[in-house]
C-alpha cells in the first residue's frame, strides 16, 4: 500500500479512536507505532526500531527517548511521544535533551495527530526551538505526503533531508511575516512602503495614520484576490508537489472557469455540513467537466459534483459507497438544500466508517 493510503487510514483510525485512548501508551500503539510502520520501517525488530532508546544527558542516567529510528544500523530520527491530547509546546525541553545527547540528526515530537519536525540548522547539533516541518494526521494533503516520502525506509538521506529542511522552515516563516504584516502593518514596514511608493505626505501624525490605513486596506484586498485566484484556478486533482514552496505557490492556468453559480452551490453545501463538520474541511476542485466538493481536499473523499456546464439543464451528482455517482436534476442552486440527508449521509461515511451490519 502506497504512503498516502497508509496514512489516509491511519487517519480515519485516529477520528474513530481517539476518544478512547486515554494513556499515552495507547497513543503509542494505536497511532504512532503504525505511523513509523507506515514510513516503512519494521516496529518489531529493534535493528531499525528501538524503544525506550537510551539517551542520557551528562551525568543523569537513565533518560530514554520512546523510539529511536535506524537507518543502516545509525541513529538517524529520535522521535518522543505525548498523549494525543496534549499540547506539544509544553514538552520541546525533553526532545531537546535527547537531541543533544543523541548522534541522530533530527528528531520528532508528537502526539499521534501533531507532528513536528526539528533538527540543527541554527547551530550544529543543538536543537532548533522551532520545526521545520509541522502537520496534523486530521489534515493531510499531497504535500505533507510529498515531504514524508523524503523520511521513508529506503529513500531517507539525512543530508538532503537537512538542506531541505532549510527551505522549509525559513520560507514558512517568511510567508507568517507577510500575512502578519498584511493583517496588520508595523510601522516599519509602513515606512517602507511609503517610502518606496514616494507617498507625499510626512510620516508623522495625521499622514502616518493615512497611510498606515491605506497600506491595512490594500493587504486585505490582496489577500481577498489570491483567495478568490485560488477559487478560480484550482490545482488539478492528479498534480503532485515535489517541493512545499512550489506546492503552496504555483497556481496553474488550465484554463478552467470557476462560475459565481458553481461558488454559490459550494457556499450552500458548505452550509448544509456544517453541522457534521467544520466548513474549513469542505474543499472544492474545478475541472472542466465538472466542479468538485471534496472533504479534506482529498479526491477519495468525493461529497459531490455540481454540472453546471449545460446550458439545458444543471445537475447535482452525489457519491455513494460504491464510488457511484448519482445525478439529480436542479433547477437552481437552492435545490441543493433538497439532497441534506444524502450530503450528510455521505460525510458521515467518511469520518465515521462504514455502519455495522446487525446481522448476526
């Protein structure tokens, strides 16, 4: 079974389960275990796997981290465990002990839903505080899988990893930096735009307070239009991100137009769900055959499709168990409230798994 296979299941294991784990030894077998499994490595044989791995600091003995990953009989990722609702901030002291005392070159902290990525590239082998690649199993996309491949048995090589963990990290902080100073623009970065566009006015009192204002404007009616061109074009289900820089950037023109009509019928399934899900999980995909709605961005989880391309009549096509698709016949958007149940049926098969037979 391919990566992103194993891990769609784990993640559906984990929305089933978490509920009833309540140790963090369960957190470990339930979700960790078969997350290290997944990336390919043999949990039971302690050649590549070892638990409880010593990791002693100076001169307190006795330190273990959970797991330590080998590859060719090296440490290479020391990965330290939580329950899987607990917040991961409270404990990046320990992985950082266990870091500087392991010969490993990077190392994981999670709680079986959130993972987080560290190694050294502020200064050798001491630990960064911060990861360079982050993601939660409740939320995957192709890009989180793309990554993980690179961490995989038989493709890992720690020096690759290490120079791309630099782009990683340093280009998601530079996008934060951006939104932030979008949201809300410090005043140097005011200055600086005044600057470079030779406002008139001094940037003291009144003229600061205008400009500062204009620049709060025109980032929010950016943001508003990259949102909207994502909308538009949205990335074709079969495109695969080699690199999360260019996964997060590239926006293809393929051509495809993405109507107000086809929007409103997303806005409206979005709406009728959000009673099972939280509306950030209804994602869309346009083609030129069809308008997608999907759960989690992932085309494995169809909800439905809107055909709205006819000019003679519009149809609203859901999925059922059997990957089918059924047609309905619409006469507006609003008929889309009609089908409620079978859209709510639908996500429910998703994030609950399929209804037991009681059958005997």
């Amino acid at each position: 079974m391919e990566l992103a296979k194993k891990l769609e299941s784990l993640s559906e294991r984990i929305s089933q389960l978490k509920e009833i784990v309540k140790t963090e030894e369960a957190t470990k077998t339930a979700f960790i275990m078969p997350f290290i499994s997944a990336l390919g490595y043999d949990i039971f044989n302690p050649m590549e796997v070892v638990p409880e791995a010593v990791a002693d600091v100076g001169n307190k003995k006795g330190e273990k981290v959970d797991y330590c990953i080998k590859v060719d009989g090296q440490d290479a990722i020391i990965v330290e465990t939580k329950l899987w609702d607990k917040n991961l901030d409270d404990h990046h002291g320990q992985v950082y002990r266990y870091f500087n005392a392991s010969p490993a070159k990077f190392a994981i902290l999670t709680n079986g839903i959130q993972y987080r990525f560290h190694t050294d590239l502020e200064k050798a082998n001491i630990l960064d505080s911060k990861p360079f690649f982050e993601f939660s199993l409740e939320q995957l996309n192709d890009s989180v899988v793309a990554e993980l491949r690179r961490f995989q048995k038989g493709e890992f090589d720690a020096s690759e990893i290490h120079k791309t963990a630099t782009v990683l990290r340093y280009s998601k902080e530079v996008k934060e930096l951006l939104r932030a100073e979008l949201n809300s623009p410090s005043e140097e970065f005011v200055r600086y735009l005044a600057s470079a566009v030779k406002y008139p006015r001094r940037m003291s009192g009144s003229g600061k307070e205008e400009f500062t204002a204009l620049v709060n404007r025109a980032g929010k009616s950016l943001l508003s239009e990259l949102v909207s061109e994502r909308l538009k074009k949205a990335l074709d289900s079969e495109t695969q991100a080699n690199e999360e820089a260019e996964a997060v950037a590239e926006i293809i023109d393929d051509g495809i137009v993405t109507t107000e009509e086809e929007l409103q019928g997303f806005r409206i399934v979005q709406a009728v769900l959000r009673q099972v899900v939280s509306v950030e999980r209804i994602t869309m995909r346009d083609s030129k055959s069809y308008f997608a709605i999907l759960l989690d961005d992932n085309n494995r989880k169809t909800i439905c499709r809107l055909h709205f391309n006819r000019e003679s009549a519009k149809y609203l096509g859901i999925i059922d168990a059997e990957k089918n698709e059924t047609r309905h016949k619409i006469d507006s958007v609003n008929d889309i409230f009609r089908h409620e149940a079978a859209l709510v049926e639908t996500v429910k098969r998703f994030t609950e798994g399929p209804a037991k037979s009681t059958a005997d």
